[in-house]
C-alpha cells in the first residue's frame, strides 16, 4: 500500500499540545483571522432529534444516550458498490463506509467513486493520534448525482471509526474561500429525492451550525443511520459564500459497528492520490500532491506555537519527517530561524527548505517560510507567476507587486488583519530560488 494509507501511524505524531481551538469551536461574528484553521468545521456534527412522546411512539429510532450495539445487523454478505447512478446509491456507499478507519474509508470511497487524485487534508488527531475529521479535497472530478456536483468528501471519526461522511457542494471549507452557488435549490431537489425514499422527515430535527443569513437543516431516518442535509446562503453575513451539506451518520455505538462495505485489497488496483497523474520526476519524498494554497492555510496553524509543536504540525501537512534544523539568531537577538531541509514538491515544483521564525520575546512562531530547489531564473520566474495568480483567486485584496527586472519579483498579500503573505523570486542565473512566506506580526 502506498505511503498515503501509512500517514496515521506516521505523521498524526500531532497530538502534540497545539494550542489551537478544538475542533468542534465555532466563530461568532467576524473574526480577523477567518483561516486559522483550514478545516474548522461551521458545524459541530450535533444533533438534535425529539423525544419520543406517548402519542407519537418512535420505536424504530434508536436511543441516542444509550445505543444498543446488538441494534446493529450483521450483513450477510459485504457490500460491494456498483455504479454510483444516483443519490441514493451515494449514499448507500457512505452508509457500507461508516464503521471503517479513516484510511479503509478513504480507500473504500475514492475506489467506488473513480477518484484518481485527490488531496487528503486531516483535522488535528485525538489522544490515540487518529484525526477526528479527514477531507478529501482538489478531486479530479466532480461526483455528479441528480444533477447535483458534489466537489469534496469529509469524515469524521469516534475513536478508530468513521462514524459519518459528508459531501459538499463546496471545494474550499467555508470560512477559506468565498464561493457561491444556489444551495437552497439544490436542498429542494434532493430533499424531494430523500422524501420519496425515507418518507416523512424527522420532526423538530436540528444540527448546530454558524450563522447564515439564510438557512435549513432537515433529518431523515434510514434505519441504522441519519441522512440530513444542511443549506445555508450567506456564511456570516457574506452573501457570496454559500454551503449545502449532505450527512450520512451513523446512531449507534460505532465502536462496535462492523462496516457493510468490502475494503479492496491494497495490492491490487486501489487508487491513491497520484496513481493517475505521476508528480514529474525530481525524486519527491510523497506520493501526496500538494498545492501552495494548501500549504498556506495549513501553515497558518504553526503561527502562535512553539517550534516543537510547530514542527509537529508542519511535518504532519507536509507528509514529511523532519530531521534537525541548523539555527540562526538575528542579530538583536529578536528571533530565531529554524532551518529543516525537505524533499518535497508543491504545485509539480520541488522544495527543498522549509525556514520557522521563532520570536525570542514570546518563544511563539511568527512566521514560516518554504523555498523552492534553486533553478534556472526563467523558471523560477514562471512559477512565481503561477503561484501568485493562485494566491490572487484566493485572497480577495489584490497584492503590492514589486519588480527590479533580472534580480526579483516580490507580491505581497494583507491576507488578514494581522496576517501577510508574502511570495518572492530572487534570481541569481542557476540559483534562482521562489519563497511562500506566511507571517503573523502580533507573535513577534
């Protein structure tokens, strides 16, 4: 099996103490800082379902506070998906996944549905170091049921297990990049969809989400499982960024669910991230496409951290072991700049240096900095550009661009309120070098 499947005993090393905010925290209002977290769910997977009253008996739901692990049948035969031609057979798929580990689950689903490439993005792991959510991003193609263009997959976890999966309309997380579509009529397609299958939706149903200026949730039960969509217009306020959510949960005791669904044989033909479009050559360490807007966000999480806790992190996004950095205070004695050699490419371009400035007053992370393998200067040059059109699609405030023809390019990005992002391009001929620099001042 490739190196992806082996991340969780490898890189959830993680579990380090970072003193970031759980994952299930939510943000009220507006914040600053909208990316300190690239996965913060804008939800917390609670539900909410009525009691049971004696005039409305609802014998078939299962007891929320005290499941009952024999609830769960045990399926003759394991669950082998076919073509996946609508939403109910998507989810269908999900409910055979739930039960399974994160990396079974991952296997399982992007095998089903034809996934060649991908970019798995974990959430911070819990005390047993698995990740208590896992999003498959950047797919290669959309999931398309119903007419209906599903863009990414989340998992997340109880101890060992996936006890839920979801899909999303969305390609970036919601408080990451603005992006609009019609959710609540697509949540009118498919609830008309579930109606027909599931009956009658549950009433008095609830999840608890963020704010949106408009939105719905509606839960329907499928024996074992819940399947709820969620629809929200305007995410805080921002009438173009939009969310619409279709969950797959599993009630009961996942701890003693067996999944429904056949895992592949990893020595056969499972798809991985790459297996479909090879990283060019140059000898990266990871079979783990990585993209500079990946990198960026995730590398907000090492801001505020100290260097061993940041370390951890950096080494868990990038697919990495680091070894031991050579060290350079600066010359007031203000900060200090680890220094760890990579093997890795971003964007198809190698990388070969990874800079963590360490404020000397706070002993926090303030700022990192990844450089590319030194190339000719033309190249450079080109994937300057090309790292700096990413950075403009994703941030909405246009840079400050500066250029000394032959010798450097500098975009700067005010990200955030305390925030910046800086992408250069030195060239020095053969020795020209690209830098991503992300810094928080406030930390220094």
């Amino acid at each position: 099996m490739k190196r992806f499947l082996k991340l969780t005993s490898l890189l959830l090393i993680a579990s380090m103490a970072l003193s970031v905010c759980a994952c299930d925290a939510r943000r009220k209002g507006v914040d600053p800082v909208v990316l300190d977290e690239y996965e913060k769910p804008e939800h917390s997977v609670e539900t909410s379902i009525p009691e049971p009253t004696e005039t409305a008996p609802a014998p078939t739901e299962p007891d929320q506070t005290t499941p009952e692990p024999t609830a769960t049948p045990t399926p003759e035969t394991n669950y082998q998906p076919g073509e996946i031609k609508d939403t109910i057979d998507l989810i269908k798929l999900s409910e055979a996944t739930l039960g399974m580990t994160p990396d079974d689950a991952t296997v399982f689903l992007t095998q089903a549905l034809k996934l060649q490439k991908f970019t798995p993005v974990d959430g911070l792991p819990d005390s047993n170091n698995i990740p208590t959510e896992r999003f498959l991003r950047y797919l290669d193609k959309d999931i398309v049921v119903d007419g209906v263009n599903f863009k990414s997959i989340g998992m997340h976890m109880k101890g060992t297990k996936v006890y839920q999966v979801s899909y999303t309309l969305r390609t970036e997380p919601i408080l990451a990049k603005d992006e609009s579509f019609d959710s609540k009529g697509v949540n009118e397609t498919l609830s008309a969809i579930l109606n027909k299958a599931y009956g009658s939706p549950i009433s008095g149903y609830t999840e608890q989400w963020i704010d949106f200026t408009e939105k719905g949730v509606t839960g329907w039960n499928d024996g074992d499982y819940i399947v709820s969509l969620f629809w929200g217009k305007g995410c805080q306020g921002n009438a173009k960024n939009d969310q619409l959510v279709l969950e797959i949960t599993y009630q009961g005791d996942i701890s003693s669910k067996n999944p429904t669904g056949q895992v592949p044989d990893p020595t056969g033909t499972t798809p991985s991230p790459t297996d479909s479009t090879p990283l060019p050559t140059g000898g990266s360490t990871t079979s783990t496409e990585l993209t500079c807007d990946y990198v960026y966000v995730m590398s907000l999480l090492t801001l505020g951290q100290r260097i061993e806790a940041a370390k951890v992190w950096v080494e868990s996004f990038l697919f990495v072991k680091l070894g031991d950095p050579k060290t350079e205070t600066s010359s007031d004695k203000s900060y200090t700049v680890y220094s760890y050699p990579v093997d890795v490419k971003i964007d198809g371009r190698q990388y070969d240096q990874v800079d963590i400035y360490v404020s000397s007053s706070k002993n926090t992370t303030y700022s990192i900095s990844f450089l590319t393998k030194k190339d000719g200067a033309d190249a450079v040059t080109d994937y300057y550009k090309l790292v700096t059109d990413r950075f403009k699609q994703l941030i909405k405030t246009a840079p400050d661009e500066t250029s000394s023809a032959g010798k450097e390019y500098a975009s700067h990005f005010k990200a955030a309120e305390n925030i910046d992002l800086n992408v250069t391009a030195t060239l020095k001929g053969n020795d020209s070098r690209c830098v991503i620099n992300v810094e928080d001042k406030t930390q220094k």
